[in-house]
C-alpha cells in the first residue's frame, strides 16, 4: 500500500480530519462523545499542525497532530518544543513498517519546517509496557500528566538525535 502525507491546509483538509476524528474518536480516548470530539477538534485546529495521513486510494487513514511552543510551553510557531499531541491510525493499517515510515516522515517535516526546533515531546499511557519499551529507546521520561486515558508519561529528545535515530536506516 503507497502512503501519502499532507499538512492539513485546506477546509476539505480539516473536514477530512474530523470526520476519520469522529469515526475513530475511540481509538484516541474510549470515554470521548461524539460532543468532546467535535469540541477537541473546535480547539486543537487553530493552534496545531494537522499532518494527514492517506492510503493509496486517498482514503484517509489516520493524522498526526502537532504544535510548537517555547521552552515555557507558550505557543509559538518557530518554538524551540515540537510537542506532538496525537496520532491516530485506523486499526486495519496499523503496522510497524508504518509506524516507522510515519515516524520519519513526521520528523522530517518538521525539520524543513521550523529549523528552531530543539526538542521533541510527546505523551503515552503510563501503563502501556510495550509504549514504554517503545518510545524509550529514543526518548527519555521526564514527567507524569493526567490524561485523557489516565497518568501519561511525558517523553522528550533532543531533536537532532531524534532525526539520527529515525533516518538511521537511510544510511
């Protein structure tokens, strides 16, 4: 299957966006209404970058969802922290050669996108051993939030040694 990725620029962009947002609303918290969702998606447009992620029939399949802030988690769209919200794949195309690919391409264009960009964070459950396992071997914990879904980890990396570690298989 070819993948295609697109930041979300146009209204047909963000209508795309929530409406996989509202069919997969569960994939991103069990206990999320059809109202939180539409509310979340109300919020979290104006203030966050939305990369689409399409499947080789331009069906959309999932998002991923980011900001950037200064070091005092103030928005600013040349901030020093990639903060990456959220990213939702339909069940049926999760895989790990997508995750990676999916990764990289995320990383990557965040690179050409912001060249200030100096950390990258992001959350997972605090009870997900596999997430943890994961994401831990290319960022480290530097803190607990409550979420959605429970306590959440914050991790964080440099952003050069992430895009070393992701583009790594390039070389």
């Amino acid at each position: 299957m070819t993948i295609h990725y697109r930041l979300c620029r146009t209204d047909e962009d963000f209508v795309r966006f929530t409406l996989f947002f509202i069919r997969h609303r569960k994939d991103f918290s069990a206990d999320f209404s059809l109202s939180d969702t539409l509310m979340h998606a109300l919020e979290t447009i104006p203030s966050s970058h939305i990369l689409l992620i399409a499947g080789s029939s331009d069906e959309t399949i999932g998002w991923g969802m980011y900001r950037y802030v200064t070091a005092d988690y103030e928005p600013h769209p040349e901030g020093e922290i990639v903060f990456v919200d959220s990213v939702v794949i339909g069940e049926k195309y999760r895989s790990s050669r997508l995750f990676v690919s999916g990764f990289r391409q995320l990383a990557n264009h965040i690179a050409a996108e912001n060249r200030h960009v100096r950390t990258f964070q992001f959350f997972a459950l605090q009870d997900n051993p596999y997430l943890t396992r994961l994401y831990s071997k290319f960022a480290a914990i530097i803190g607990q939030r409550e979420g959605y879904h429970g306590v959440e980890n914050i991790f964080s990396t440099e952003f050069h040694n992430l895009l070393k570690y992701i583009n790594y298989s390039d070389n």
